[in-house]
C-alpha cells in the first residue's frame, strides 16, 4: 500500500510499550504497531523504565510503519505524542537521560509527600492541586531524588515527562502541557502557575522545570542531527500533545459536563469532566487539567488492573501463555465463567503497587483470602478481576457522593475487551448498558474532535 497523502504520525507512550498510530488528515486510521520494553521492579514499591528504550521503540515503531506502508518520510506532516504520566525523567542539556525514570507506578517518596503535608497543611494541597499529597506524583519524587541521589539530580538540566522527553530530544526544546503538569502537584491548577512555596520547601531548583504551554503547541521542528534515527525528515513539526489519561478522555469524547469514561489498562481509572475541580472530602479522588484547559478532569485511578490480571496469566497459566499468551487469555476467560460470582467464596484485595484511590496507601499489600483446596485457577483469576472492580466502584461512588454529573458510562482499554468484566462493572455501578469503546475508534474521535 502506497500513500502520496500527509500524514499525522501518533505516539503513545504506555507502561507496557509505544504505539505508534498513522492517520490520514480527516482522521481515518492508515496503520499501527505496538513496541515493547521493560518495567523495573525493584525495591519495594521502586518502578523504573529506561528513557532509552523509549527512545528506541518510537523510532522502531516509525520507521516499521513507513517501510510497511511504503510510505516516504515527506508525508508525515506531524507527530505529536501521549505519554504515561507523573514521573520524573532526569536529562541533560542535550535531552540524554541522567539515570533510569522513576514513573508513575513508584511509590518510593512517601516520606517526601509525608513532610510537606506536615509543612502545608493536608487540605491546603489537595484544593492548590486538586491532588492529594502522596508519593505517586512527581513533585515527590523529584523531592526523593535530591535527597537520595543528589549526584543525579545536580547532574540534570530538567526534569521532565515521559513524552517531554521525547520532544526535547526530537527538538531541543524542554516543555510540558497543562495535563501533564497537573500530575506533578507543584502546580496550581486553578491559578496555572507553579507553587513557588512547596517548590522551594523540597529544595528544588524551579529552573529544571520545563515551561508549560497548551498541548495543541508546535514544541519545535526535528533537528537535523536527529532525523536519521527515526526516519523522518528534520525540520518535520513536532505538536507537545498531552499526558495519556487526558487524551484519552478527549478520545473518548470527554468533553462536556456528564460525560465519563472507565479505562481498564495496566492500572484503570474512572473520569468525568468539570468546569471546576471536584474535591473530595475524602480526598479519594484527584483532578487533571484537560486538554482543553480551560476544564478539569476528576479522576479516581487505582494502581494495578490489567497488570494485575497480567500477573496472574504469569503465575497460572504460565506454560499456556509461553505457546500463545492471547490463547492463555482466552482460557482464563472460560474458567473465570465457569466459576461463579464470588469466585466461589475467594477475596482477592488487588493492591499488587500499594494504591491510589480510594485509599492512598503505599504500603497496602495484595492478598487472596478464603483460598481452599477445592479453588481452581479460575476461581483466582476471577477473585482478581472482581477485586479490581469492587475498588472501582469504591471510586465511582466517591464520584456520586461527590456531586460529579456523569450521565453515561464509556468503557474502553485492553479490559474492556472482556464480556465478563464488562458485565461485572454494569452490575456494580448499577448502570443498565456500559458504552463500548474499541481503542481504534477512540484514537479517530481523538483526532476528529
């Protein structure tokens, strides 16, 4: 297939991999592939990814989609980006990663997030940010990285995002957008400003911060020097995009007051839109600046779902998933049904990472409860899957306690793909019909809107 068209070339950077989608300038899917990379689990609660195996699989993915396609470098007319958020990559002047980036999964900060609560005030945070103060942003754990690696930190010009990364490096250019600064609680969302005060309790050097601007900005052009690796021509535009969870709303058509989506990925998350941020009395839910920032996006995100499930396929059906990890998966889904609502009396409690919503504790630990001789696999496997959702219904009825209009339900992620989940996410929000989203047609609205 041959295209003499322009082009728009996507990238999201996920947990699991980058994928790389083309599009036509109306909108319309051309192609798409997924590279992988590894996660580092460490210590406890320490999540690592290398910034240069992103790197990698983006230039990969885009040289793999040109020579598929038969399609010349010149027809890319834009690439612009999505990326996993509240992490903190540590660069140099020329965008060269100082050390691996601790991303969102690492909760390793507690102690951080514990002594500016203790200097702010809990409830003082939570209405500046929208966010409440723990180890899973980014502010955080830049604060940690000071303290612990101060080699590293000295070293480092910014401190950046992971899709940040991406563009200083393709343009030289060091920048974030609005809903990925919302995930670093160091910003006023309400005001659109840095929070000086906090800034300079953790003893952070405000310079290293990249400049915010609207997520619809060119960041810059490639650099000519850089070219060559990802097969594109320089001086191709470069469009900052968005932090993953905010375009992903935006694809779901999230834009107006009552509208909500459910994503069920590696961790899964549930969001409205606002015209203002929604704040919990609880502090169970946070808030992101849209892509339109001009709205908020109340969320609830709970740390482990589809990687959870993941972990499971690894420990049950481990030789099944070595043939064909798709036919494990399929296997798990027949015994999951063939089991019974309750996974035959088994708890699963799903906190695999500690946990964010609705209990912001980094320290929980999963457990399986109830286990007996009779319990098959199937049983566990459906005891997980029903312990990510009864979390997530914790989060949407924080959101109806909240007073946060949500008219209609928008389901959509690898997870989504399951009849049974599907099923079990109806039964327990009590809503009729869940609206599925397949992940192509959510990338076209994105696009359309």
């Amino acid at each position: 297939m041959t295209h003499s068209s322009t082009l728009i070339l996507a990238h999201d950077i996920g947990t699991s991999g980058v994928k790389a989608t083309l599009f036509n300038r109306f909108g319309n899917l051309v192609d798409s592939c997924t590279t992988n990379y590894q996660t580092y689990f460490m210590k406890e609660n320490e999540v690592e990814q290398n910034p240069d195996d992103w790197w990698k699989a983006i230039c990969h993915a885009t040289k793999h989609l040109l020579n598929t396609n038969k399609i010349a470098p010149s027809n890319i007319e834009v690439i612009t980006f999505s990326g996993q958020m509240m992490g903190v990559v540590p660069v140099d002047k020329k965008a060269n990663p100082i050390r691996k980036a601790l991303i969102w999964a690492d909760m390793r900060a507690s102690q951080q997030a514990y002594h500016a609560c203790a200097e702010f005030g809990e409830d003082h945070l939570y209405k500046l940010t929208g966010n409440k103060m723990t180890s899973s942003y980014s502010g955080a754990k830049m604060a940690w990285l000071k303290e612990n690696e101060h080699s590293s930190y000295q070293k480092a010009y910014k401190l950046l995002q992971a899709k940040d990364y991406i563009v200083a490096k393709l343009t030289g250019n060091f920048l974030t957008d609005f809903s990925d600064v919302s995930g670093t609680n160091l910003y006023d969302i309400r005001k659109k400003g840095w929070i000086e005060d906090l800034i300079h309790f953790w003893g952070l050097d405000i310079a290293k911060l990249p400049e915010v601007v609207s997520s619809t900005t060119i960041a810059g052009y490639i650099k000519e020097e850089i070219a060559d690796q990802i097969g594109l021509l320089s001086g191709t535009p470069v469009v900052i995009g968005g932090a993953d969870g905010a375009c992903a709303a935006l694809g779901a058509g999230i834009t107006q007051i009552g509208d909500t989506f459910n994503y069920l990925g590696s961790s899964s998350w549930i969001a409205g839109v606002s015209d203002t941020p929604v704040l919990d009395r609880q502090k169970r839910t946070f808030n992101f600046i849209h892509l339109d920032h001009s709205k908020y996006l109340p969320m609830g995100t709970m740390q482990a779902a589809g990687s959870l499930i993941d972990w499971v396929i690894t420990q049950w059906y481990k030789e099944l998933a070595k043939e064909n990890k798709n036919k494990a998966y399929e296997i798990m889904n027949q015994e999951m049904n063939d089991s019974a609502i309750g996974a035959r009396k088994l708890v699963f409690l799903p906190y695999l990472l500690g946990e964010r919503s609705p209990w912001w504790n980094a320290d929980i630990k999963a457990s399986i409860l109830g286990l007996t001789a009779q319990h098959q696999r199937g049983d566990i496997a459906r005891a997980a899957m029903e312990g990510i959702s009864f979390n997530l219904s914790l989060i949407y009825g924080a959101f109806i306690e909240s007073g946060l209009k949500m008219d209609n339900m928008w389901l959509f992620g690898g997870g989504a793909n399951s009849p049974i989940w599907r099923q079990m996410l109806s039964d327990l929000y009590n809503i009729h019909s869940l609206f599925l989203m397949m992940l192509m047609k959510q990338h076209l609205k994105e696009l359309q809107l």
